[in-house]
C-alpha cells in the first residue's frame, strides 16, 4: 500500500503478534523510529527521509496498526509491543542501533531497554507515554464503554476517531495525512482493531518502567510538542529529570503529533543528536 508523499513498508517479517511491516532507508549507523497510537510509521516519513542522508533508518508498523498483521485475540499491548521491538532488532541483526519513540512508542522503546535487555546507542523520547497517570479523557471513556464502542455504527465511529485525530496537531493537517491516520481504523476490521488496542493500554506497562528510569546508562533527548494537548508539555522536563544525564527540547507552536506539525525541525533536532559523538556531548 502507498500512502501519500509516497510512504510504503515493502519488508514483511513474522513476529510472535503477527507480520509486521516494515521499511529500511539510507546507509550508515542504524536508527529505529517506533509510532504511537493512534498514527502509524508515515507520522516518521519526513524525519526518516532527513535522517537517511547519513543513517540507515528502520520503520515499522506495530502490530495492529498500519498495514502491519491484526487479528481477533492479538496482545498489542505496550508490554507485547516492547517483545516485539526486541525481536526486531535481533531479527535485523542491529547491535546496539540509535532509537526514537513517539506516544507509546516512548514507553514501548523503553521496554525493550531496560525489561527485555535490548542495548540502544542513544534514545530520543517524543512526547513520551511513560508518566503516569497518561490516560487521556477520549482513552478512558472508550475503556469504560467498550461494548458501547464496539456496536457503535461505522459511521459514527469513525466521527470519533476523526475527531480524535483533529486534536493530535496544533494546526490542521494536509488531507493525505489526516486520511493515512484515519484509513486504518475505517471499517468493521479497523473498528474492531481500534478498540483492541485502546483496550490494551494499561498504565501498569509504563509504571514498571517509570521505577527503573534511573538506571537508564545512555544518552537520552526528550522532545515535546510546546502545546501538546493529551500530554502536558510539563512532562518532558519531569521525565528527563528521572533519566540520568538527560535533556529535554519543546518544539514551539506543536502538537502531540509534533513530527507532523513540524517535520523538518524535529528532523533536525534528531538529526543532530543522533550524530552526536560522546566527545561532542562533553564539551
């Protein structure tokens, strides 16, 4: 499937949650972007195409998103998220590979770090689910009333997850991407897949992690979205704080989706701190 501005996964690989979806851009150290939800791997398709000029760029669909496996019964789970990173990594055959995690993808990198043993370079963490409490009131109420949500007519449902969406950037987004976020979750299949997800997400994934933030060893960028509206921009000076050594970036006049308001500043932002070498870093 190609997306707009060109965007398609041609690699498949099966996982322990089902295929997973996959591309690979550029030559140099490698570097895997992880999404959140509720986006896919084109949220990254402007920052993987900088960082390709000088890194070979891992992204992937998570299992239940994009065009990624999804099937009745499948964990996506943050913690089940987290297996599967590690299981892509060894099955790319990376040794200790750059990393950036958007929403989920945050707590889902850091997973793989410090609960599955997966040895990262260096890590970027944008707008980050790790903190708790992170449950947004749109999460909440679809896990109160899944059965409500589950029956609800199509059309309807995807009203909501429209409108949702509308709220995940400070300005609008182009129609190609709105509809790239918003295809994947259209129908009775993608309905059913949106609400397995949102069902999945427990806070417990991310407070295992949160307790072991201090034994993070490597170097570690938060970057946030300066109006990010389902994760106060507080949380990214919070969260560096519990990381050893690391520092925090806001990303004026953005979003939660704040690789899609502002794509070539965050590719710059990451771009620079990926090529970073641990001499430059203590100067």
């Amino acid at each position: 499937m190609v997306l707009g501005d060109g965007w398609r996964l041609g690699g498949r690989v099966q996982t322990d949650a089902g295929e997973v979806a996959y591309g690979v851009l550029g030559e140099g150290p490698s570097v895997v972007l992880v999404h959140g939800t509720p986006s896919r791997s084109h949220i990254w398709r402007g920052v993987a195409r900088r960082l390709a000029e000088r890194h070979e760029v891992y992204v992937y669909d998570l299992p239940g998103f994009g065009e990624s496996g999804r099937y009745e019964g499948q964990d996506v789970s943050i913690a089940a998220q987290g297996r599967v990173l590690a299981e892509l990594v060894e099955r790319w055959g990376l040794e200790e590979p750059a990393v950036a995690g958007h929403d989920i993808g945050g707590g889902i990198v850091l997973r793989a770090h410090l609960l599955e043993g997966v040895g990262f370079r260096k890590i970027s963490l944008l707008d980050a689910v790790v903190l708790t409490p992170w449950g947004t009131p749109a999460l909440r109420h679809v896990r109160e009333h899944l059965g409500a949500y589950r029956t609800m007519p199509a059309g309807v449902f995807e009203a909501y997850v429209a409108a949702h969406l509308e709220e995940a950037t400070r300005r609008p987004m182009d129609g190609e991407a709105f509809e790239a976020y918003l295809s994947q979750w259209r129908g009775p299949e993608g309905q059913a897949a949106y609400l397995r997800k949102d069902g999945a997400l427990v806070e417990r994934d991310t407070a295992e992690v949160e307790r072991l933030l201090g034994n993070v060893r490597v170097p570690v960028l938060v970057v946030w979205g300066g109006e990010d509206a389902w994760l106060h921009p507080s949380q990214a000076e919070t969260l560096a704080q519990k990381i050893p050594g690391a520092e925090s970036r806001l990303v004026a006049g953005t979003g939660h989706f704040v690789m899609e308001d502002a794509p070539e500043r965050v590719a710059g932002i990451l771009a620079g701190f990926f090529a970073e070498t641990p001499r430059d870093a203590a100067l």
